[in-house]
C-alpha cells in the first residue's frame, strides 16, 4: 500500500518538476493554425498572421502631464503650451505676460523721476548740481514750484505700477491653468461617431414635438430633451 502511494506520487511529481525546469527566456512559437484530415491526421500547420497595426493600437502611449505642464508654464511663460503643442497660445501669452511686465518698467521708472523731482522742488533748491539730475519732461514745474502737481505725477506712476504688478500675476496664473487644463484634455477621447441630431416625437396628451438625441459609439441613442 506505501508502495503504491509513493510510486503514485512520483507519478504526479515529476511533470511538475520538468515543468518548472523548462527554462523561461524561451521564443514562444508563432501561432499556428493547424489543418488536419477526416483521420485526425495533421495535414498542414499554416502559420497565422498577426496584424501590425493592432498590435500598435494595444500598445498603451505614455499620457501627457498635466504635472510637466503647469511647471513648465510657471517657470516660462508660454513653455506650457509649447509642450501641449498648442504653439499658436505661445505668442498670445507672451504679449499677455510681457506687456504687463513692461508697463510695470515703465512706471516704475517714472516713479522714481518724479520723487526725485518732488524732492528738489519741495527743498526749493534750484542748484544746477539738483536741477541736472531732474528729467527735462518735469524740469518746468519744479522750476515753478508745482509740488502738489508733480506728487500727483508721483502717485499716478505707483499706482499704475501696482496694477500692472497685478494684472501681470493673474495673466502668469491664468497661462498655468490654461496649460495644465490643456494637458488634461490632451488624452481625452472623443469618438467620431458622436452625433447629436434632432427628430420628431410625440410627448405626453399627444402633442408634437423634438427631441434632441445624443448618439454615441456604443450605438445607443440617449435622449437630452424634447420641446413642444
């Protein structure tokens, strides 16, 4: 009886071992599609062909970043959309970043022309050594001791140099979501056969109406609304 068992349990061992030796680097063979006679007797082994362009189709493409693209926005405007290859934003958020950026320059400048010209002109020192250094633009009205005037200058450059501060932060902003909503678009799907057409129905107390019928690549049609 013992002997039986191990002899028996030998029997159901040893397929599995030379299973598991079977070495796992192996080519595994080309499909095949066999052919055989009215005996069971193979024929012929006709090798089947694999389409290439499945094959392409299964593979699974890397998706775009959305990640990759609001660092990139954030580091230079316009990188963004460059790397979701939408190339016609880039000049559209360069102008959006750069003007800001300029009229920030430009204010800021004459910002500090004027306080400089409202200082000597509120010292009342008309000494060439101050008056060189004032810009011939605000030359006249420190001469004619128009202070309150050339503060007025003064605050009108601040001012306007914080709002392009300002406008230039929400305009950068605005350049990272827009790319990073982009990217999560990129790998959206929209199937070619969505449709949305309109037909004749007959609603509730047999009325005429439409019906606004979305169709979709399942072939099911979804109904959105009728009108009387």
């Amino acid at each position: 009886m013992i002997r039986a068992f191990i002899v028996g349990l030998v029997i159901v061992i040893m397929p599995l071992l030379a299973i598991s030796q079977q070495p796992k680097d192996t080519i595994p063979k080309r499909p095949t599609l066999v052919i055989s006679d009215n005996t069971g007797k193979v024929k012929e082994e006709v090798p089947i062909r694999i389409d290439s362009t499945k094959m392409k189709d299964s593979i699974v493409k890397p998706k775009h970043s959305p990640r990759k693209a609001a660092i990139r926005s954030a580091i230079i405007p316009g990188w963004g959309q460059a790397y979701n290859k939408k190339y016609w934003k880039v000049p559209i958020v360069w102008a959006a970043v750069g003007i800001p950026a300029w009229l920030v320059y430009y204010n800021q400048e004459w910002y500090k022309r004027t306080s400089y010209a409202v200082k000597v002109s509120d010292v009342g020192n008309n000494m060439p050594v101050y008056l060189e250094k004032v810009d011939p633009q605000l030359l006249p009205l420190v001469t004619a001791k128009q202070t309150p005037a050339l503060i007025n200058y003064r605050n009108d450059f601040r001012k306007n140099r914080d709002y392009a501060i300002l406008f230039g932060l929400l305009f950068w902003g605005l350049n990272i979501v827009d790319a990073t909503v982009d990217a999560h678009l990129k790998d959206f799907d929209v199937s070619e056969d969505l449709s949305l057409y309109i037909k004749p129905t007959i609603l509730p107390g047999n009325a005429p109406g439409l019906s606004f019928v979305l169709s979709l690549n399942n072939n099911r049609s979804k109904t959105i609304s009728s009108l009387r």
